[in-house]
C-alpha cells in the first residue's frame, strides 16, 4: 500500500514549479500505479499553451476559475470547481486561470516526475523502463 500526504512532497524533488503553475506529484512512474497524479496550482492571470502528445491527462478542478481552449477546434469550455476535463486525443490546448486554480490531474503513461514542457508545452514520451525508477 502506498500512502503519502501533500507535506510529504511539499519542498521535495516531486514539488515541481514553472512560471504559472506548480505541479505536488503524488503519484510517480516509481510507484508502480500505472498512472501519476497531481495536485497543481495554477496561479491568477496564467496561460498556458500546452499538448500532451505523449499522455492522455484528465483534470478535476476543486478550487478556482477558468477555461479551458482546444487549439485544435477552436472550442471554449468554462472551468470551475467540480469541473473535469479529459484530454482523451492529446488535444492542444490552452489554460487560462481568472482565478488561483487548484487542480487534481491524472497521466497516463505516468510521469517519472522530471519532465519539463519543450517548446509544444509537450513532455517527452516516457522511457521503456519509468516504472522502474
């Protein structure tokens, strides 16, 4: 069983930061689950440009408001709180926070937890051995 609490990743390696967001990994690749889950915080006024071309990601929102922007179709959605999204096609999309936005987010494949976004707002496709980690 693994059981872990948002102060015990809180100011570790799994407490990622960039401008806009800040990304608690919870659950990593290391653990063996499958997926990796998140609780992230994106700050007031952030846009962020991204697209998961290597994950599929699904979004619960449990505090704030924004919207979510498909680059791919042009189609807005509001975002607030009890609101999920999926990106079930790897969809382009844009972030936008009105709001201090805290999120609960899920990948699949999951994350090692040392990604960054490349120029796309994209993470590398996961190594063969991530769970393994």
């Amino acid at each position: 069983m693994i059981v872990r609490t948002l102060d015990e990743v809180l100011g570790t390696e799994d407490d990622v930061s960039a401008p806009g967001w800040n990304s608690r990994r919870l659950l990593l690749a290391k653990h063996g689950m499958g997926f990796s889950m998140h609780d992230t915080i994106i700050e007031a006024g952030a846009s962020l440009d991204l697209w998961y071309r290597h994950h599929l990601e699904a979004v619960y929102c449990i505090e704030g408001e924004g919207e979510i922007h498909s680059r791919d179709d042009g189609r807005t959605w509001p975002i607030g709180v009890g609101t999920i999204y999926a990106l079930d096609r790897h969809d382009k999309h844009t972030l936008r926070a009105r709001t201090r936005m805290r999120m609960i987010c899920a990948f699949n494949p999951p994350v090692t937890g040392r990604e960054v976004h490349d120029a796309d707002g994209a993470y590398a496709p996961p190594p063969d051995d991530a769970a393994a980690e």
